[in-house]
C-alpha cells in the first residue's frame, strides 16, 4: 500500500475536478427574453417614468436585467435591427436602408459570414421564438423555431381627422 500512496493523492487530486466538470455540464441554461420595442424611451415605470403604468414589465426587471445604456447605430430601424441580429455595426456590413429580412444574410461578406443572434441561440440547444418586426418585416425565413409573423398596420389608435405637421406652401 505504501508503494501506491503517491497514486492515490493524484487519483484524489482529480476528483475535485472532474467533480465540477460534471456539475458544470449538468447545470440547466438560463431563460433569455429579449424585449424589442421602436421608440420605447423610457416608457416603462420600473425605468422611472412618472406617467408609465407598466406593472407586470417592471416585476420582469426586478427579476432580470435591466440595460439602460442603449445606443442606436444607425437614425434609420433597419440598418439598426441587422446591427443587434449581427453584432456588427452598419459601416461593416454596408447596411444603411432598409433590406428584405432574407436579403440581409446575402448583403455581403461580412453578414454571410456571420452568425445571427438567433442562430447563436439555436446552435446552443434553445428553442427560439419571435413575433412582429424583429428585422425590418419579420425574420429571414428559417431563422426562428416559432415564428409568429408580423401583423401589417397594427399601429394606432389614430386621430379622428389626419393631422399634418408642415406649414406653408407645403402643407396638404
């Protein structure tokens, strides 16, 4: 027994290890929600504004993470949307109008290269879901586990009489 000691402490030395290995693989991954809204501001009472009633979206922040820092990379939604999707900035991507959702894959090198945020999620194991205009119309065919689409013209409730905001010679 003597001749195996040395053995037996590496032996011992390894099991801590492959321990956490183990418990590490076994752990579940976390839920990942992810909430995008056109020209939200802050809107939302957990954020702190005074005249935003929003009581089931602020329980969602004091149980998740809130990021308050935002900034937009392009004044124009759909180079800004292929922005998040990509990870890359619009002056890498070539991406400064608006594109058909399948047609933003196919743009250039740098997004046919490139894996979108979707994907990302969908090669590590979760089951991805999305409604309304996460690109510019919906997602890229095939992108989503569950889709739900975009509902068209789901915007209002508008004025009873159209208003114009020009003035002068201009105003119609």
């Amino acid at each position: 027994m003597k001749r195996y000691w040395f053995l037996w402490v590496f032996l011992l030395r390894l099991l801590p290890e492959s321990y956490t290995v183990l418990v590490a693989q076994k752990r579940p991954s976390p839920n990942v929600l992810m909430i995008c809204v056109d020209d939200l501001n802050d809107y939302i009472g957990g954020m702190g504004h005074p005249d935003a009633i929003t009581p089931n979206l602020d329980k969602l922040i004091k149980r998740g993470t809130l990021f308050t820092n935002a900034h937009c990379q392009s004044p124009l939604c759909g180079p800004s949307r292929a922005a998040i999707m990509t990870g890359l900035r619009p002056s890498t991507t070539g991406i400064y109008g608006l594109l058909k959702d399948n047609a933003v894959k196919q743009s250039n090198e740098a997004t046919r290269n490139n894996t979108f945020l979707h994907q990302y999620f969908k090669d590590q194991g979760y089951y991805t879901m999305g409604i309304g205009k996460i690109f510019h119309e919906s997602t890229p065919d095939g992108l989503l586990s569950e889709n739900g689409g975009r509902e068209k013209g789901i915007v209002g409730p508008f004025p009873p009489q159209k208003m114009s905001y020009l003035r002068g010679p201009y105003r119609q």
